[in-house]
C-alpha cells in the first residue's frame, strides 16, 4: 500500500489533484511545467484545462491503469513545481 501524496485524492485507480490559478496563463504555464517533468520521465498524467483551474490524473497505463510508485512520484515531484 502507498501513502497518497499531499492534497492528492484516489479517484478510480487514479490519482487526482485539482489546482487553482489566480489567473488563466498561470494554469497553461503550470501544465507546460508538468509537461517537461512528463517528458523527463516519461510518465504522462491526463490533464484538463477549465479556465483558471487545472486537473491532473495520473496512472500508469502499462501496468493495467491502476496507481504505481511511478504515479507516486510523479504527483510529488507536481507537487514541488
């Protein structure tokens, strides 16, 4: 069993997180930040866009697309950008 990492909530074999911006391109210049971290370790969340709010899921397709370690460090390394 996994420790869920800060502010991180278990959806359907998923870890989710919502993030909240003051303004619109803070959330798109956040999510191009998730994005090279997401190429740098090859391991990519879903994300959607919803203005000023930003949400990410993550699992790792390859082993069934349920929670792994990988999707355990993905979220602490987000959590740290």
């Amino acid at each position: 069993m996994y420790k869920l990492p800060k502010n991180w909530a278990e959806e359907h074999d998923a870890l989710v997180r919502k993030f909240q911006f003051d303004a619109y391109l803070d959330g798109i210049e956040f999510v191009r930040q998730v994005a090279e971290l997401a190429e740098l370790v090859q391991h990519h969340p879903h994300i959607t866009i919803d203005y000023t709010t930003v949400r990410i899921s993550l699992q790792t397709h390859d082993a069934g697309n349920v929670i792994t370690e990988k999707d355990i460090e993905m979220a602490v390394a987000i959590n740290k950008l």
